[in-house]
C-alpha cells in the first residue's frame, strides 16, 4: 500500500474519530441534563406534597431514568466504535511508519546507484582521455622518432599486426598466427619477430608503423595489460588518421566487458571465437587484408 493511499485513510478516520468524540460529548451533556432533572425533582419532593402530584412527579422520574439508559447504552455503542477506530487509526500509523522506511531505504538505493553510475561514467570518460592523450602522444613519438633519424632504414612491411595478451597464446594467438601464414599473410607477430637484444617498444613501434591491419585479440587479459594498451593506442592513432585498420577478435569476453573497456571497439564488427573456429577466422581475416 502506498504512503498515499495509508495517509488518506488516517485523514477519513481522524474525521470519523472527531465525529464520533463530538456527538459522545452531546450525549454526555444530554445525561448531565437528565440527571438534573431528576435532582430538581427528587428536591422538590416533600411532606407536604400530595399524592396526585408526588405520582406525577415519580412519573417523571421514571421517564427521565429510562431518556438517560437510552442515552448511556448510546453513549456505549459511540465508545465501542471510538475504540474501533482508535485501533484502526493505530494501525494505519504504525504501518505508514513502516511504509516510510521503506520508502527511505529504496531512496537510499537509488541514490547510491546513481552515485556508482556517476563514478563509472568518469572512469569511462577519463579512460577515453587518456586513450585520447596516449594516441596524441604515440603521434608525437613517432613524428620525433622519425624527425631524429636523419639516415633513412629500411623497415620490413607486415600486413597484419596482432596485438594480444600472453595469456591467450597457446590456446589461440600462435595457431592463429601460423595459420595466417600458411594462408600467406605476413604476420607481424612477437614470437616471430623479435630476437634476443631486440628493443620491445622499437619493435613494437616499427610493427605499429608498417602493418597494413592491425587485430586486436580482446580478451579480459588483454585489458589488464599495459602493453597492449600501448599497442591498442597506436592502431586507433591510425585510425584516426583516416586509416581504417583495425580488426577486432572477442576472445572470451562479453560485449558488457568490451562497453566497459572501449565504447568505440564495441561498436565495431568482430569475429569471435565462442561463434568461429581458428581456421575460420583466419581465412576472413586473409580475405580482407589480401583483397580475396
């Protein structure tokens, strides 16, 4: 029942209880009247009172005694109903108090929810900045990189960069990877690329700058990374350069988790795993990076 509906009705029966207070005080003073009487008469009695007016008398005694039993058993029945409502009015406090709390309770909750989804959008919204600085920043290191090497080198050109979690790489990167290049793909992939003194982030850089694709292999290990945080800033750095590049793979991951990791990334077509198998998606990725 609604605070509404419990406060309309302690409203009706505060009238009701008013009503009925106002016509036990009438009858009350009807009694009193009654009562009088019956002493005026009683008084007014004496030795020298005949007998046909002492008659008359008592037989207004008895009149008023009988006016005042019906005004008592009324004045009974008022009461019994006073108690009534009483209890009824009790129990409609009691059960406001309890709907009120309710009501608090829930407000609290709202509240609170609201307050969690206020700090989850700032945490989107500063994971958004910073993928926007770091992309800003990637631009900038490479525009000096490239500013700084006055010798030009020759760097080896890749069609398709796979930037993933190592913890995906047994159970699927690696199959992926070598099945990419059966199907005759140049993968730039770290297993098969980098070599014992190579620089990690040089490497991963020249990689970034001369794939043609990037796929990003979207597991939840691969938003704990910092690493593929970094390689992920560089394809969407391209991308926003005009460059449409990015291949995404869900690898274990649910479009809630990709929502909350990348809104943008969501948004775009993937292949998945739980749906295709590595052969599969290998050769769709080879159909577009190969024009087939």
């Amino acid at each position: 029942m609604s605070i509404q509906t419990i406060s309309s009705t302690i409203t009706r029966l505060n009238k009701e209880l008013a009503d009925i207070t106002h016509r036990m005080s009438l009858e009350q003073k009807k009694g009193a009247d009654i009562i009088s009487k019956i002493l005026q008469i009683q008084n007014s009695i004496g030795k020298t009172t005949s007998p046909s007016t002492l008659k008359t008398k008592l037989s207004e005694i008895s009149r008023q005694e009988q006016e005042n039993a019906r005004i008592q058993s009324k004045l009974s029945d008022l009461q019994k109903k006073k108690i009534d409502i009483d209890n009824k009015l009790l129990k409609e406090k009691q059960n406001l108090i309890k709907e009120e709390i309710l009501e608090r309770k829930k407000l609290e909750v709202l509240t609170k929810k609201q307050q969690k989804d206020e700090i989850e959008h700032q945490k989107k919204l500063k994971r958004e900045i910073d993928a926007i600085k770091a992309s800003t920043q990637y631009i900038t290191d490479v525009s000096i990189s490239s500013y700084n090497n006055t010798i030009p080198e020759t760097e080896p050109e890749y069609d398709l960069f796979i930037s993933h979690a190592s913890e995906d790489k047994e159970d699927f990167v690696r199959p992926l990877a070598e099945t990419l290049q059966q199907l005759g793909v140049n993968v730039w992939y770290d297993e098969f690329t980098l070599k014992v003194g190579d620089s990690l982030r040089q490497k991963i850089d020249s990689g970034l700058r001369n794939s043609k694709y990037g796929t990003v292999v979207l597991s939840t290990d691969f938003i704990k990374k910092d690493w593929t945080n970094y390689e992920l800033d560089g394809l969407v750095a391209r991308e926003m350069n005009g460059h449409k590049m990015i291949l995404p793979i869900w690898h274990k991951i649910t479009k809630n988790d990709v929502l909350d990791y990348s809104p943008n990334l969501a948004d775009k077509v993937a292949l998945n795993t739980s749906v295709n198998s590595i052969e599969e998606i290998a050769h769709q990725l080879a159909d577009v990076i190969l024009n087939r």
